[in-house]
C-alpha cells in the first residue's frame, strides 16, 4: 500500500492501481511526500481531521493485471521470495521488452508457466500475500470505522481527478499486452486451483461494490461506520479471502485477522 502525504491529505493506492504513475507524479510536481506501509492494521501517524483519498479499481481487473506481473516476475527474476524455493531465471534484461510479451502473448506458454506457478505456491490466490494480487480495501474500512474523511476515486476517474485538483496531466503506468491478460483470465475460468477465486475476492468486490456506489457518496459517516463494520466482519469470516490460510502464511494472517478485531472491539469502547 502507497500513501502520498501533505499537510494532513493522504492519498493512497495499491500496485496495479496506477501506482507507478502516481510515485512519478507526486515526486515531480508537487510536496506530497511517500511512504509504504503493509496495511493500516499497521500504525500509520495522523490525526482524525486528516483526510484520506483512496485510488481503487475493480478487484476483478486489479487481480488480472497483478497475476501478470506475479507470474512475469517469478519468470524473469526467479521466486526466492518463496520458501526453499530455487528456480531457473529466463536471460531476458526486461520484462517488459517487446521479446519478452511475445512469450505471454502465447496461452500455451502462459499456461505451462502457471501450472508450474500454482504447485510452488501450493494454489495459494495470494501468492504469498503478493502486494499486486492481494486483497487490501479492508484498509478503506479500517478508516471509515474510526470516523475519519474518506473520498473515493476510482481508477476510471483518476485523470480527471488529477486534472481538477493539481491542474496537470499525469503520464500513464506500462499497460500489459492486452492478449497477455485474456490468458490470464482464460487460466483462470479453465484452472482447477482457481475454483475458490470467486470466493477469494467476495469480500473485495462487495466492499469495492459498496464504496463506489452513489448511495455511499450520500451516507452519513455514522451510516458508513456501521457498514465499514460489516464488511470487516464478512471480510474476516470469508476463509477464501485468506486462502494463505491454508499455506505458509498462516500465522501472518492469524494474527492480522486478530489486529483487525482489536480494531472493531476498540471502537466498539468508545
């Protein structure tokens, strides 16, 4: 999670939400200064009158283009990330090389890459809590429940948004090869370790769903908190949103669904 920070306004987003257009454009144009945090859960300095702004994106499309650059990544740069994991490296200096996208453009390659993907990872959605696949607007929740400004901007708007409020345009991320992600998603209507995907981003897409709706631009922050809460909740009972669960990050995920939970009982103290 990126958040770009000024004179107590935070923007934030995700990878594959613009992100890399968004570091360029802060860094050059104006004071808002950068930090990465893993997730909210963790403490972040401000005070309640800031004001966040959050960059989202259909959990759906999002998840697509970050299983490109998880499986591009894990191709061209090896998957030490992965435990006792060692694997061949393809010689190619960038992936993102017209040379290198022919190779994905091919379904049948792209296939055989993720099949060989999915047994190091165990089936895991999240690819070892991979920042670009993981599910990540419970952040968005977490802010809302404890009363603070929230503004949504989805990706479809952002240049818009940029334009309006900084009055220049902002140059656009790499985009993957269009045929690259038509077999990403083929993989994953045709592949048996995908067959929990749909409950995997449930809670993602109800939240992504609520958040970018007409009726959540006219609620009052008490009617937002008391959704917020309920969707942490469906999000913290949906054991598919953390399919790392049954993988190598169990604890991780144990005790950030604990964190999670210490944050609805301490605002239900107050």
């Amino acid at each position: 999670m990126i958040i770009f920070s000024y004179n107590g306004h935070h923007i934030v987003t995700s990878q594959k939400i613009a992100s890399t257009g968004l570091k360029s454009f802060f860094e050059q144009n104006t004071s808002y200064k950068k930090t990465e945090l893993p997730s909210f859960v963790d403490e972040h300095s401000d005070t309640i009158n800031d004001v966040y702004t959050f960059i989202v994106r259909n959990p759906r499309k999002r998840y697509i283009s970050g299983l490109c650059e998880v499986l591009q990544g894990t191709v061209f740069y090896g998957i030490e990330n992965f435990k006792n994991t060692t694997l061949h490296k393809v010689d190619i200096e960038n992936k993102n090389s017209e040379s290198a996208q022919r190779l994905f453009d091919d379904f049948q390659y792209v296939e055989n890459k993720m099949n060989w993907l999915m047994k190091i990872v165990r089936n895991d959605l999240s690819f070892g809590n991979d920042p670009h696949t993981e599910n990540w607007l419970y952040n968005i929740l977490i802010k809302l429940i404890k009363g603070y400004s929230v503004e949504i901007i989805d990706l479809t708007d952002l240049d818009n948004w940029v334009n309006l409020n900084f009055d220049l345009p902002m140059s656009k991320d790499y985009v993957k090869s269009k045929k690259f992600k038509n077999n990403i998603e083929q993989y994953i209507q045709d592949n048996e370790s995908f067959v929990n995907f749909k409950y995997y981003i449930l809670s993602e897409q109800n939240t992504y769903d609520w958040i970018t709706s007409e009726t959540f631009k006219n609620l009052s922050i008490y009617d937002k908190e008391n959704k917020a809460k309920d969707l942490i909740i469906e999000t913290m009972g949906n054991v598919f949103g953390h399919e790392t669960f049954k993988n190598h990050h169990n604890l991780f995920y144990k005790e950030h669904l604990n964190h999670l939970q210490d944050i609805l009982d301490e605002i239900e103290e107050i």
